[in-house]
C-alpha cells in the first residue's frame, strides 16, 4: 500500500525528542494509517499521505501541541502542518483532501484541440464574432436602471460586457404586478421578447464573455423552458460551456396537486432543482489577470462539480419578490465565471441580487428592471452593502 502514497520529505536535522514522539503516537492512532503516516529517517521527517481533513489535523496539532508544551519556533508539527498546506494538487472528497488517485480520468492526446474541433464546428464555427472588445461608458457602470431591457441595451456599445448572469421573470401562475401584466398569455409572445433582450446581450457581451441563465422548466404546462432557451444561444453561435444543477433541497411539495395517484397513467413529476445553462461568446477562454482570479482552491474544486445544493432564498419576504435566487448562488457563478473588475449585466435585475454580490465582490455592474419599486430595493441594498 505505501506505494499508493504520496511522499514528502521535511528536513529536521535532528530525531524527535520524547515528547514530540508522544504526540507521533497519538497522532498514529487517531488518524487512520491508510490515509496518513509519518516517518522517520536520517534525522528527517516523511510524510506519507494519501487523503486527510486538514481542519481536524490542525485541531489535534495545537491540542497536543498545548498538552505537551512545545514551543511554537521549534514544533515539527507545524511545519508538518505548512508542508501539507503548501500542497497545491489534490482532489476533495467530503471534509479530507485527496492527495492520491484523485483525477484518474483518461489522458488524451491533444484533448482541448480534439474537443473544439468537434464541439465548435458542429453549431458554432459560423459565429463570426468580433474579437475587438469596448470599454462600457462610465455613464452606465455601477448604476441600476428602471427600463425596458430590450431597449435600454440598444444604446450600449457591442462588446463591452464581461458576464450576463440573470434569471428571467416567472411570470406565469405568479402574482407579480396587481396590474395583471400580459406576460405568459402568450407563450410565443413570451419567448419572442425574452430572446430580443437575449439578442442585445448577445451583442454588448464582450468576445470571450459568458451569459448564464438561471431557470426552471415550466413543469406545469410541459415546457422544458432550459432546452428551448439552449436551443436559442446555439442557434445563435455561443458556445454551451455547460449547465449547472442547482438542487435547492425544498422537499415541500404536494405530491396529489396535479396527475394520477399511485397509478402510471399519468404520473406529474416533481422539481426541486433548477438549472442554470453556461454560454461563451466565440471561445470557451476568457482572458484575465492573475491578480484579479478571487476563487480559492477549495472553492474551485467543489464548484466545477455542477450539482450546487444551496437552499432556496428566505428573505423573499422582506423584499417583496416571489422568486429570488439566494446570494450564494451568485457568489460562485461571478467567482467562478468572471474575474475582479469584470462588468456584470442582469437584464432582468429584480430586487438586485446579482448587483449586491458583484458590489461586494468587487465587480462593476449594470442592473436592469422594468419594475419601479424593485430597482428601488436593489438600489437600497447596494447602499447596504457600503457598510
């Protein structure tokens, strides 16, 4: 089995001394020897690791560390602890770090050029993008607009976002506005001015930027609305990067409102998931400054597996909307999509979510709503968020 391990060796120049051999021991029979040992050899120390939860290493280091009163400048168990901390290539599985068979995937030879080739030239070789991205006039940045968004967006230059994060309005079946808008009557009509504000961003976002579309299928009426909505961005040359699963855990549901009872005749299936769809505009690169990436290791590996359980928003309450995605959501869609600095739309802003988190994470950004009152909310909660 130790040839399964991943070794490391720390200079120590002496061999341990009586109390450091104590917390060893200890350490032997509260860690697994399949996961992690520690050995001595020729006055310094090897490590042999294959997977190890890291926080509670730490915990039984500075326990033991106080029990046996070694001094900080002297513990080889800190720098024990520094070595593995310096590690930077490890899978995640659970709280340990897997340092050991973590990525076991099958190497191709030349994988990304044979993945454009056939992904690109089936449905989005023609796109003919322009690769020369603007800068957004300082007169629209950092700023919530109450418009129309098919409209307002006509007047910015093409090229000039960074990332479109939205979640377009749920309008059918739900109280929005008591002035009985005609949204959802029409399905066609519905879809027709959804993909005109879609054209827009597809124009302003910039060569290289991506639109991420939050969004459930309208199970009551049989519209797998995520398909039809792909379906349009392929049409219109973006590259599908992926889609997300975000499983928001709401187990409360009726099981009896519509379809059959304990019969196959007509089973009515359950959601308690949406999805969110990720789209590139002409390469599936975007460029950036190391200096401006704000995702952690840890953060990027659990986020890149595309099935995010994150609780359904509670507040919605308090700002008055009947169906707001949770900060969290949007805290790993700009962290793992878009860089600090980076220009983010929302079209269809709401009470401004996505404008409060890219506030806070240092992003500029562009919030767009027809609703009065919501721009409103979203504008007071940029307010709180400057303090």
């Amino acid at each position: 089995m130790k040839n399964q391990y991943k070794k490391i060796e720390l200079e120590l120049r002496r061999e341990l001394n009586g109390k450091e051999l104590s917390i060893l021991k200890d350490l032997s029979v509260r860690i697994p020897e399949e996961d992690f040992f520690i050995e001595q050899a020729n006055g310094n120390i090897v490590l042999n690791l294959r997977a190890l939860d890291l926080n509670s290493f730490e915990s039984m280091v500075k326990e033991l560390s106080t029990r046996y009163h070694l001094q900080e400048d002297d513990n080889p168990f800190l720098k024990i602890r520094d070595k593995i901390l310096a590690i930077g290539s490890y899978g995640i599985k659970g709280k340990k770090r897997l340092f050991v068979g973590y990525n076991k995937e099958r190497k191709v030879k030349d994988r990304t050029k044979k993945g454009e080739e056939r992904g690109l030239h089936y449905y989005a070789m023609d796109g003919n993008f322009k690769k020369r991205n603007n800068e957004l006039p300082d007169e629209y940045v950092n700023r919530i607009i109450c418009d129309d968004s098919e409209e307002f967006l006509k007047q910015l230059p093409e090229n000039s976002i960074d990332l479109v994060f939205t979640s377009p309005p749920y309008n059918f079946g739900l109280d929005y506005d008591s002035d009985e808008s005609e949204d959802g009557v029409d399905w066609q009509k519905y879809f027709d001015k959804l993909f005109a504000v879609f054209d827009e961003c597809i124009r302003v976002l910039k060569y290289g930027g991506r639109i991420i579309v939050n969004i459930q299928p309208l199970f009551s009426d049989y519209i797998p609305s995520h398909h039809v909505i792909s379906n349009f961005f392929m049409q219109k040359k973006l590259i599908w990067k992926g889609e997300i699963l975000w499983e928001k855990n709401n187990y409360n549901c009726k099981y009896t409102a519509w379809g059959s009872w304990k019969s196959p005749s007509s089973p009515y299936l359950k959601y308690t998931w949406e999805f969110l769809e990720v789209f590139c505009k002409g390469t599936l690169k975007k460029e950036g400054k190391t200096e401006n990436i704000d995702i952690t290791g840890d953060e990027f590996k659990k986020w890149v597996v595309s099935k995010w359980s994150i609780a359904p928003e509670r507040n919605m309450k308090k700002y008055d909307h009947p169906a707001m995605f949770p900060e969290e959501l949007a805290i790993r869609v700009l962290k793992l999509f878009s860089f600090k600095n980076d220009i983010v739309l929302d079209p269809f802003n709401g009470v401004g979510t996505t404008t409060a988190v890219a506030r806070k994470l240092q992003r500029r950004y562009l919030g767009i709503d027809i609703s009065e009152e919501y721009c409103q909310r979203a504008q007071d909660r940029i307010g709180e968020t400057l303090f």
